[in-house]
C-alpha cells in the first residue's frame, strides 16, 4: 500500500513536471522531478523495511535501498559519475528552484532527467512486484 500511495503521487508530480515543461519552466520542471524520484525512492523503502531516513539527499536514502531492492543498482544512471551528477542536480532544484531567482537548468540536462526519472518510474514499480513476489513465496 505504501509504494502504491507513493508512486501515485510521483505519478501526479511527473505529469506536473510535463505541464512545466510545456511552459519552458526548466526550474520547476527539475523540481518536479526530484520530487518523483524522492517519492519512488521513499516509498519502496518504507513499504519494503518498515521506515525510511528522513532526507531529501539521494546519497543517504541510495544505502537503505540497495538493502532492501538490491535489484535497484542504481537511482537513475548506470554510469556512478553521470548519476552522481544527476542527482545532484535534483538535491539542487529541491532548494534553489523554491528559493533563488539566479536557479537555471539547461535543457540538455531536463531532457536526461526526465527520461531517467520516467524509466525509474517503470523500473520501480516492476522491481517492487518482484520483491512482494519472492517475500510472498518464500513465506509459504
């Protein structure tokens, strides 16, 4: 139920993120999408280990995922240098997008983004069933 919740509601943040996009707000745009990569990320940790840290920094919840889905090997890039960039990148639009009026986002990093958090999306929801699966079957 927990990751259900969550992913719905990353759900609604990628089709806010889409409405941006439209509006050629880069800034919201990579703001949304943190916030569906948050919401994916936090969601799988609570419904798998019964509580998540509470952070929004994408190093400090990557380690209580890799327990719980190690399946999950990486957030959003196969390359760690690429994905450390990244995700950087969205702890960035978490704060600056909100707070500064000097936060810019070019679109060749939107464009990565939004493909990276849309396969997350995917991804996710495909690992997690998997997981229930094996926890489901190994009970019996």
């Amino acid at each position: 139920m927990e990751f259900n919740t969550a992913h719905k509601k990353a759900d609604d943040f990628l089709q806010g993120a889409a409405n941006y996009r439209g509006e050629s707000n880069n800034e919201m745009v990579a703001f949304m999408l943190q916030q569906a990569a948050e919401l994916i990320i936090r969601g799988l940790i609570t419904a798998l280990s019964g509580n998540c840290p509470k952070t929004h920094y994408f190093n400090e919840l990557k380690k209580p995922l890799k327990r719980c889905l190690p399946a999950l090997d990486y957030i959003i890039s196969k390359n760690e240098t690429e994905e450390q960039r990244l995700l950087h990148i969205l702890e960035k639009a978490y704060l600056e997008s909100r707070y500064s009026n000097e936060y810019k986002i070019v679109n060749a990093d939107i464009d990565l983004l939004s493909e990276a958090i849309e396969l997350l999306y995917d991804r996710a929801e495909i690992l997690f069933k998997e997981r229930i699966a094996v926890i489901v079957n190994s009970n019996f």
